[in-house]
C-alpha cells in the first residue's frame, strides 16, 4: 500500500517550505503577487477569527475562514508538488477554498475533520521516529501513521460541538505562528542560541503561545454558556417540580407567582360575599405578603441547587459555596447530602 500521498502535508505545509514558496511567489508577475498578498491578509483575518473567536462563530464567518484556508493550502501544496503556471494554480486553488468554504459552512464536522487529520498526520510524522524509532518509509509505519491521522480526524469530528474552543485555537494558534515565523529574522536571534533553543523549538514554542492565549481568551466565554445552558436545563426541569410538589400538598406557600396569584383571587372572590371592604384589603395584603414569601423562598431554593450542582461538578469547594451563601459549612453539607 503506497501512503507516500500523506507526505504532502509534512513536505508542504511547515515552516520552511512556506519560505521557499514566499521566495517563489516573489518571482511571480505583479498582479499575482497581489492576489496572493490579498489571499495572506485575508488568512491572517480568518486566522484571528478561529483564534479568539472561534466559539461564536457563524455560518458567515465559517465561508470566510474556509475561503481562505483552503485556498492557501490548496496552493502551497500545488505549487511544490506540481508545475502548474500561476494562472491554474490559482484557478485551481480558489476551486479548492470555495468548495471549502462550503463544507465549513454546511458540514462543519466535515471540515473539522479533515483539519484533525492534518494535525495527527503532523503530530504522526514527529511521533514516531523520534518516540517510537519507527521508520517512516517503511509500510507498517504508513498504517500506524495513517491510523493516528484517522484517529485525530474522526476525534475532532465527534468533539466539535464539546470542544469548539480548543480546535478553534488549534487552528487559529497555529496559522498566525506559521505566518509569524516567515517574517521573523531568526538567523539574527542570538539570544535563542545563547539559550540553547533551536530555530524548530523556538517555532514550536511561539505556536504554543498562541494557543495557549486563544484558549484563555475563549475559555470564561465557553464556562458563561455551559452555565447558561445548565441554568436553562435547571430552570426548565426543577421548578415544575416544586410547582407541582406544592400544589398537590395544597399548602400555597411554596406555589410560584402566578400560581399563588390565581388562589388568591379566587378565595377572595369566594369569600367577598362575607368580608367587608376592610377585611378583603386585609385578606389580599396577606396574600400578597404569602406570594413573596414562596417567590423569595423558590429563588433561595434555586440558588442552593445551583450552588450543589457546582460543587458536586468540582467547581469550586464547599467551604467557598457555603462562604458565598453565608451559611455555615456543616448546614451546607447537610443541605447538600
């Protein structure tokens, strides 16, 4: 079985091939040069996209990054692996970003995907000869190199809904280093040979900055809508319960507004016959004061939930619940168990 094909994405799509076509595009006529300083611009854009962005992001800005993703890597690998003329390699390569461009927006597992793929191909590449001291032209190497991409690839397809912000600065993360790295003089860092960091490291590094950064930017916003949808999840399952808990014990008090409302207004309207004027402003203030007392009552229940189920999730300790419902740590133990 010939995996020669899985090269492509080693030989063309690291840092130093990047030059090399950088270099090559330099000798291209001038408005091709421009397209392609365009195509760059927009990559960088939908790069900053994914990085920081990835975990609001629309069917909209999913054309764009796709558009320019896959015209960028569709040409890098042309160009280095074929001899196309400028003309069809970038007719060829704006075929490649519009159909990508239509997978992202449409099936976005699809072309996550493919994108985990590319980074167990590369991460396969890197694994096994320094780890595994595997050869890699060898044909048992090729499968377990082809079974880490698929691995990878199916992974990140399955994930992309739990783990968006993660493969979104992934991706974002290591294109804006990719695209950094062709502009930094690293031949002239001397502080990086003084150091002992190697030219390859020190790319590896600066790509995992970036991640890093990409993830904390996207991480409090991916903790705010997982709360946001528990709440929902809470506020749509727990207080029916108590609603209908309450109502079958026929005491009122624990009744939500409505609920509560709607009883009181048909005692009063029950007893108005018997009651003065007096008497039923009586009756309705009290009524009032029993509606307050459940609201108040289901929203401290609620809070108390939300705060066990924060717990129970590993959240935050008890000692720190309890400190932030002023109660003793026993009580909410109790409470909790």
């Amino acid at each position: 079985m010939n995996l020669q094909w899985l090269n492509l994405v080693t030989d063309y799509l690291n840092p130093y091939a990047l030059d090399e076509c950088v270099k090559a595009s330099l000798a291209m006529r001038p408005w091709v040069q421009g397209i392609l300083a365009g195509v760059l611009i927009l990559l960088t854009g939908a790069a900053v996209i994914e990085w920081i962005g990835g975990l609001y992001e629309q069917r909209s800005s999913r054309v764009f990054v796709g558009l320019s993703c896959g015209f960028s890597v569709c040409f890098v690998i042309l160009r280095g692996y074929t001899a196309l003329d400028e003309v069809h390699l970038l007719l060829y390569s704006l075929l490649a970003g519009v159909l990508t461009a239509c997978v992202n927006a449409f099936l976005e597992r699809v072309f996550r995907g493919v994108t985990g793929f590319l980074f167990g191909d590369a991460l396969a590449f890197w694994l096994l000869p320094s780890v595994f001291h595997m050869d890699l032209s060898t044909t048992q190497a090729g499968g377990v190199r082809l079974a880490i991409a698929l691995g990878a690839g199916v992974l990140f397809a399955l994930l992309t809904g739990k783990l968006r912000p993660v493969f979104s600065a992934l991706l974002g993360g290591t294109i804006l280093a990719l695209e950094a790295g062709l502009f930094i003089p690293w031949e002239k860092l001397t502080i990086l040979e003084q150091a002992g960091i190697s030219e390859d490291l020190a790319r590896f590094i600066l790509a995992a900055i970036l991640v890093v950064i990409g993830l904390l930017v996207q991480l409090p916003k991916y903790i705010r809508q997982i709360r946001a949808q528990r709440d929902a999840q809470l506020a749509s399952v727990y207080v029916p319960e108590e609603d209908s808990t309450a109502s079958g014990e026929g005491t009122g008090q624990e009744n939500g507004p409505e609920d509560g409302q709607e009883g009181a207004q048909a005692q009063i309207l029950d007893d108005s016959a018997a009651l003065s004027v007096e008497q039923a402003e009586e009756v309705l203030v009290e009524k009032a004061r029993e509606l307050a007392q459940a609201a108040v009552k289901s929203t401290e229940d609620m809070r108390l939930r939300e705060r066990y189920e924060d717990v129970a999730q590993g959240l935050y300790s008890p000692e720190a619940a309890a400190n932030r419902l002023g109660i003793p740590v026993e009580d909410f133990l109790q409470g909790m168990h």
